[in-house]
C-alpha cells in the first residue's frame, strides 16, 4: 500500500533527525529500541522501549535476567546468542539504517523467516 509506505518513509527521516540530534548529545551512547515480539504473549510490554547505552556494556549486562527466566532475542533477522559481546560492537554491526539498533525480544525461540514475513 502507497500512503503506508509514504508513512514508513517519513518515520524513518523523523528517526534520522532523532538519531542525529542524540549522537550529538551523547555521542558515548547508543541509541537502542527494545520491542516485545508481535505475537508474544507471556512477557509483559517495556515501560520504555527506548534507551541510550554505553558502547563498553555487554549484551549480557543489558539484560536482567533471573537464572530461571529465558528471553530470546532478535537483531535485525538474527538470534542473539553472543551475550559477551559489546553493544558497540552489537550496534556496529546490526543498526538500522535509521540509525537505531532494534531488538525484538520473546519468551520463546522467534521462528526468523515468520518474523520477516511480519515486517
């Protein structure tokens, strides 16, 4: 449909401006979005879903997690498995062309192709 993909096009302009001005603000922090799975059912929606994050911090230490709980993530079309590595090094190789690294998280394992077929 054409006025949703005129839509989709702004937003990502607005969220290349947002994205510029934060660098500029705080360029030692990433810009990151956190959104819950769209078929997820168990885990709650993030109060927030926006956070600015040090290059140096794991993946791992972004995350809190109970030893009993499992999240399952995904980073543009990819299970996040590797929680050692950095978010910079994460942010590097993952971001959006926005400007945003977009983490999609579930209570459980995401099949990748239906998560394509969704965006």
């Amino acid at each position: 449909d054409r006025a949703r993909g005129r839509e989709r096009l702004r937003r990502g302009f607005e969220e290349k401006d947002e994205v510029c001005t934060i660098r500029s603000k705080f360029p030692n922090k990433l810009p990151v979005i956190v959104e819950r799975y769209l078929r997820e059912k168990k885990l709650p929606l993030l109060d927030k879903t926006k956070f600015l994050v040090p290059h140096e911090l794991t993946f791992g230490q972004f995350l809190t997690l109970e030893a009993s709980q499992a999240l399952y993530l995904l980073i543009s079309g990819k299970n996040m498995s590797c929680l050692s590595a950095s978010m910079g090094e994460v942010y590097s190789q993952f971001r959006d062309p926005d400007g945003f690294l977009y983490i999609t998280y579930a209570s459980q394992d995401i099949d990748v192709t239906s998560q394509a077929a969704q965006s």
